[in-house]
C-alpha cells in the first residue's frame, strides 16, 4: 500500500493508524497547492479529488477521505482493536467520534488555514473552535482515550487535528486535560513513528 500525505496534514491520521496497525507501507508526499508529487509528477492523475490522505491499494484500488481510509486499516488488522467489532456499542461510539473530529474540529480550522479566509471572520472561528476545545477537554478527563482503554484511530485523528491547535496559535493554557492527552498520544512508538517519518515534533 501506498500513503499519499502532506507532512502535518489531516493525513496524518491516516499516517498513524498505518503505523498502529503494522500493515507494510509507502509513503508518498504530495505538494497539494500544486497538485504535484515529489518528483514532479501531476497528483490529479492518481487522486482527481487533489487532496490528501489516498491509500493506493496493492490492487491499485485507490481509497480516498480519510475517516473512510482508518476504517479500512482498522478493520484489516482486527487484532489491533484500533476499531471495536461491528454490532459493539464501542464501535458506533469511535465512529461518533470520527464524525465529530471531521465535521466540528477539521472542518473548523480550514478557515484559519485558507489565505482567501476574510480576516474579519477569523476571530470568530477562533471563538466557535474555542467552545468546541471546552468540550472536548472535558470528554478528556480522567480519561487514557477517547473510548476508554483502549488506542483507536478517533484518537489517532483527534490527536492530528488538535495539533493544528497549537499550530494556529489558539489559547490552549486552560486545557489541562487535552495537555496531557496530547503528551500521552504523543508517547506512543506508533505515533512518535509517524510524526518522525513527517518532519514533526
């Protein structure tokens, strides 16, 4: 199989949850401004959709959007339990995750992210980020993972998106719980992997 990524991108999630999973992998960095792989060759040609994560199957079937691409993994090596078994109550829940990570805090920082974002708008993703940083702080507490005990790939994706937090600057020094989540994702071999193939601290 076959990554396509950006280094610190929402494929990152996809990054991880190959590492978790011990399937064999390649990485393949895309240039997603231009559209281009590292060698220059037209990524419009592999993905028409020009975004990152795909997944190029050893079939060359080519999987694409990434909560879609961490389901696949997860459920190819079920042993891993980086997806609880279909029918189980733990699997809705990571799915519930997945969606709320993709539709409420992925989908939030794109306008801090996008150059024709209007500057007047910007505090106000900030603010709607903010509120949705309170909970998800307090889903944290006392709390190894986001489903319990147990590493799952919505805390692979939730650790890559809360990341970009940092990145853009929010005030983040009341969030003591998503502080130390982070350090305890951060600290798993899978993980420091992954953020060390990418060029990420």
């Amino acid at each position: 199989m076959k990554l396509f990524y950006k280094s610190g991108a929402c494929s990152l999630a996809s990054h991880i949850a190959l590492r978790e999973s011990g399937l064999d992998f390649t990485l393949q960095g895309v240039d997603v401004m231009k559209k281009r792989l590292e060698n220059g060759d037209d990524y419009l040609q592999i993905n028409p959709k020009g975004q990152v994560p795909a997944l190029l199957l050893d079939d060359d079937v080519l999987l694409t959007e990434g909560v879609a691409i961490m389901q696949y993994i997860a459920d190819r090596v079920p042993d891993r339990q980086l997806l609880a078994p279909v029918g189980s109550i733990a699997r809705y829940q990571t799915l519930e995750w997945l969606n709320y990570v993709a539709t409420e805090l992925h989908k939030g920082f794109t306008p801090l992210f996008r150059p024709d974002t209007p500057e007047d708008f910007k505090p106000i993703a900030r603010a709607q980020l903010d509120k949705k940083m309170q909970y998800v702080d307090e889903c944290l507490q006392d709390k190894e993972w986001l489903n319990g005990h147990r590493f799952s790939i919505a805390d692979g994706y939730l650790f890559t998106v809360l990341r970009w937090a940092y990145a853009v600057k929010l005030d983040m020094e009341g969030y003591s719980n998503i502080s130390a989540w982070m350090k305890h994702v951060a600290a798993r071999p899978a993980v420091a992997a992954a953020l060390e193939a990418e060029g990420l601290k």
